[in-house]
C-alpha cells in the first residue's frame, strides 16, 4: 500500500510548474492562473468579438469615443449592441438541440473544464461544455482590439515544448494528439528595491544573481537549499498527473511507476507541508527569504508559510533543469485554448458559446443536468435542458458553483456553506495596451516584475506587479510597428473597495484612474515614454473580473494554506456533481487546473481506460 499512499500525497501536488505569474487576469480571467512573469482557433485570434464586449468611450476633450490624439480609448465595461448577434451555438457552428441527452456536461470552458471535457470525449463519452461568453478559456482566453491580440491571464509556461513533460497540460494536449508551438526563452527581469534582478531558468545563472545581489552568504544558503530540495522535486515528478484518479483505483494507474517512485517515498511526507519549513531549515539570510517569498506569491498568491512543498520543489527543478527554458505559445494564450477546443471537436465533444448556465438540476438529490439559457441571439434568454446520464463537472469556482444550486436541500446547503468558509484571496487591476514600438530597444525583455517596497508586506495592495510584453516573440500580436502590453496588479488588488461601484458613474472612471496609475509606473520602468506611445488602453478592475469571469469578487481563488488546509477532490457531497479547476485539487495555476481536469475526468472511467490513455503518452513506467 506505500504506492498508494504516496499517491494520495502526490494527487495534491500538480500544482507546479512555474506559471509563476498567471494570475487571474481578465478580458474575461483574464487568469486564473497566476504567471511568475506574467492562468480562438487562429480564427478566433482574427475576429473582433470577445469575451469582453467592445465599446469607444468618449474621454475628457473628445469627440466620438475617439481623443483628438493618436490614442483611441477603449473600456470594459460598456457592451457594444453591434455584438449581440447569434444564437447559442456550437463553437463548430452545429446546433444543440434542446432537451438532448449527454453523458456529461461540463460547466464552463476554463482550461481546467476543457481537459476534462476533451479527455471525456477521447474516452468515449457524449460531452458538452456551456460557456457564457462568446470566447473559450475563462481567466485563460485571449482576445482581439483594433488589430492587438491581448492574453487575458498566464503568459508564462514551462513543460509545452518537450516530451515527456511533466506538465499537466502537456500531458492532456499529448494525449489528445494536439500540439501548441512555442517560442523558448531564458530570462526575465525583476525591479527590486535592491536594484535589477535577473530572474533566468538556469541553476547557475540564478545563483550568481542572487551572490551579485544578496551577497555570499545568501547564495551558499541558495545552494543549501537547493541541495535539500532535490529529493522532494524527485518524490515529487515521480508520478505523471495522468495516472493520478481520486479513487482507491489508483493503486493500480500509478502502480506501473512504482519502481521510480519507492526510492523517494520518504520525501514524499513532507510534500504537502509548507514550503517555510524546509526554508527555516537553512535560510537565515534576509534577501534570501524575500526572494523566496516573491517566488511563492507570484506562484501561488500566498508565502513560503502557506505555499506547498511541492509546488516550489517542483517549479524550481524545472525551470532549472539543464536545458530549461520558459515557453510562450505562438499565437498567444489562445493557442492553447485552441488546441483544447480542436481536441474536443474532433473525439465528438461539443462546445456551446453564448450559453449560461442558471442551475444545477437535482433530482432525488442527484445531479441529472443543467438549465441553460442563451445570451444572445434571437433565442437570448430562453431557457432549456441539458440532460447528463452520468455527471455535471462545474468548472466554476467554489462560491459560484454554489449559487447555481437549488435550495432547501441539505446536500446543496452543506456545499454552499463549504463555500462561505473558503477565504479568497484578493483580485486585480488589469491595463491592456497598444503602443507605437517605433524607435524602442531591440532587445526588449517579454517579461518584467516589480517589488515596490519589502516593508509593507509582498502581498500589500498594488505592491507587486507583472507585465507582458509578447510581441516581442511574436510580432503577429500587434499591427505592424507596434507591441501589445499587458501590465497587472498580482493578485492583489481589494474587491473591497470596489464593492458596490456603479460601473457607468463618474465615481469608478476616476477610482479606475486612481488606482491603475502603479501600473503606469511599473511601465515606466521599462519604457520611460509608455504614456505617449499609446494607441489603444484597457483598464480592469475587480468588477470586470467579478462580471466578465463570473468569478466570486473577481477573485484569484481559494485562499488555501499549507499545513492548515486542503483543496478538495473533484467529488461533492451531491451524487452526480464534480468539479475541476481551481476551487479543487491541486489548485491554483494553469498546470494546477489541467490537473484537475484530468483527474476529474479519470475518476468517471474504467481503470482500463485511463491505463490505455497512459500506455499512449510517453511518460515513464
């Protein structure tokens, strides 16, 4: 039974790759998935309706919704009638008929609920997945304004160009036979109050960069530590997400890698705990244990003291594998979402755009389907059925998986109240830019984090904040002469002081000002003239999380700490009803999600199907 046990430890842990800035980011997640730097078919890329309606806003001393500049202004929060047009449909333009009967429908095309979905299909079943909006991917898409393509979450990806990967997102997209390029890259900047930090995936190059700006001592106890992770990384890469399942079932899909998994069954103990207590272990150095803790928020939205083991032994491994390197997917985040969504058409899945999702259907307290109503179209808001002889998987969070449950009954109470106990953590404030790249550095780096001020806490208000610049791996972003930017607050950003704003009043344009003027000056940083290179700006705040995502206070999810807490599995106390993403294990972060994904949807099959899907990819047993 030891491989079970550890398997039961390592079911947590795909939380792990460095998505180390993939944060909730809008558009519509913009992200739930957190980037360290910052969680649609190349026809999706190319039309100009998105997950977040358009609208020109008239700005002091203009005309038209056009500035009398070279910036035209554009605004989240104003829906443009011009797009309410279409009916709910599927995403390959085949209808759904009212009152057909599924195996399984999926709540949501997060990238956690498109690999369920996808690999539900690839095992047979009879999927459909309802999204909202008019744009796949949730915190994931990516959207198109006047010719600039805009990631709305994580741009920041590890694991999508190699084989095997670790990466739980790879292992889905090798399963269903789909492929995303990317560009591979090394580096990224850091703005410390001790100066410039080069941030690179490599061990050595990391450790002179903490020696030239922490000194000796913090990088002999870098090495130190390194030397204690390597165990724990190895216990922890010992089982591919593929074989994980929820069930006592898994003794038999991770029994085949029990012979590469007993030598690190000791580590495996110490996995879930938080990743300060190996840290207190050996790090003295007060640089040193900043650093760390930047490198455990930007990850998880939480420190050293309620990060899991796991999560950072992983990421470190990775990223300073020899070799590593960072991948950004050509095309944009959309390329994923893409992949996904062609790897759910072509084994029979279905996807429904423009189709909200207002209930849960019970009956006899079981799960038996949704009532779904369109959100534009001729049809718009004419509600109907979705039937599921076997599952509903809601790939919404926690709290708003709870509001889509009917009341009275005492399993949807319990789950609602399971909800209400679940902290969050905070939200974002979001700037989209298009800018004139005329006369700028050729060597200009895609990635950049700030750090205002140790002092006030890492996780302080607008402390940290990521910006992305991807165009300069793919220059097809943007028109030509012109990068595509995108600057955010790291999850960190107060639902509480927007609570309640009226979005059309005079009040919120001026606290969307206030407040994204740190983003303003993160840019700064990096191209002192940002402000008169403007072509087009996009300002988010919690409430276009909390609208667009659909999300709980437009939150980065579940506050969950190491040590005192637990994510829950894909299973609820309501027969028929799962749930993936980032309100179940392992939590949050792209890898995190797809985990979920796969997991959830393993626990509907056979053991033999799930170990016909291992015997296809290339992970080792």
């Amino acid at each position: 039974m030891e491989a079970l046990a550890a398997a039961k430890h390592l079911t947590a842990l795909y939380a792990v790759l460095p998505q180390q800035a993939s944060r909730k980011n809008e558009g519509g997640n913009w992200r739930r998935a957190r980037t360290c730097c910052f969680r649609r078919a190349p026809s999706w890329r190319r039309r100009p309706a998105s997950l977040i309606p358009r609208a020109t806003v008239t700005v002091p001393g203009t005309t038209s919704g056009k500035s009398s500049g070279a910036a035209e202004i554009e605004d989240f929060e104003t829906v443009s009638k011009a797009e309410e047009t279409g009916d709910s449909v599927s995403r390959n333009g085949g209808g759904f008929q009212p009152g057909e009967v599924v195996d399984v429908v999926v709540i949501g095309a997060g990238i956690g609920g498109l690999c369920c979905a996808a690999l539900l299909a690839k095992y047979g079943y009879k999927v459909v997945v309802c999204e909202s909006h008019d744009i796949a991917g949730g915190a994931g898409h990516a959207f198109v304004r006047q010719g600039f393509h805009f990631d709305s979450g994580p741009s920041f990806h590890a694991g999508l160009s190699i084989k095997p990967s670790i990466n739980p997102l790879k292992q889905v997209l090798d399963a269903l036979g789909e492929e995303v390029k990317c560009v591979q890259y090394k580096s990224w900047i850091g703005y410390l109050p001790e100066g410039i930090f080069k941030f690179t995936a490599d061990e050595k190059a990391y450790e002179a960069e903490i020696h030239r700006v922490g000194g000796a001592r913090a990088a002999a106890e870098w090495r130190e530590l390194e030397n204690k992770m390597e165990p724990l990384a190895r216990a922890a890469m010992a089982l591919p997400a593929a074989a994980l399942r929820p069930d006592p079932a898994v003794i038999f899909t991770a029994g085949r890698f029990l012979p590469q998994l007993l030598p690190h069954l000791p580590a495996t103990a110490n996995l879930l705990a938080p990743f300060s207590k190996i840290v207190d272990q050996v790090v003295k150095d007060p640089f040193l244990r900043r650093l760390i803790d930047l490198e455990c928020f930007v990850l998880s939205g939480l420190l050293a003291d309620s990060t899991i083991t796991a999560e950072m032994v992983t990421m470190f491994k990775e990223r300073h594998r020899k070799g590593g390197s960072i991948d950004y997917p050509l095309g944009g985040g959309g390329s994923i979402i893409d992949a996904l969504t062609r790897g759910l058409e072509k084994h029979g899945g279905r996807l429904l755009l423009r189709s909200h999702v207002d209930e849960i259907l019970l009956e006899g307290g079981c799960a038996v389907g949704v009532r779904v109503h369109p959100t534009y179209g001729s049809k718009k808001g004419t509600p109907y059925t979705i039937r599921a002889r076997k599952a509903v998987v809601s790939n919404a969070s926690i709290w708003d998986t709870a509001k889509l449950l009917p009341k009275g009954s005492t399993p949807c109470q319990s789950y609602r109240d399971q909800a209400n106990s679940t902290r969050k953590t905070e939200s974002f404030m979001h700037l989209h830019l298009g800018i004139d790249a005329s006369g700028l550095q050729t060597d200009l780096e895609c990635h950049h984090l700030v750090l205002n001020d140790w002092g006030v806490g890492i996780g302080a208000p607008q402390n940290v904040c990521l910006v992305s610049i991807p165009t300069v791996f793919d220059p097809t972003l943007a028109p030509p002469g012109c990068h595509v930017i995108h600057a955010y607050t790291a999850g960190n950003e107060p639902y509480s002081i927007w609570k309640g704003m009226d979005r059309a009043s005079p009040a919120y344009e001026a606290l969307k000002e206030e407040r994204s003027q740190v983003l303003w000056e993160t840019l700064e940083k990096i191209i002192p003239d940002i402000r008169d290179r403007v072509k087009l700006k996009l300002v988010g705040t919690p409430l276009t999380h909390e609208r667009y995502l659909r999300r709980s206070e437009g939150t980065y999810g579940p506050a969950v700490r190491a040590g005192k807490e637990s994510f829950p599995g894909p299973a609820t106390n309501i027969p028929g009803l799962l749930c993936c993403g980032d309100s179940t294990m392992p939590g949050i972060g792209v890898p995190a999600v797809a985990a979920s994904g796969m997991i959830t949807a393993n626990s509907l099959v056979p053991v033999w199907q799930q170990w016909g899907l291992l015997n296809s990819l290339e992970v080792v047993a």
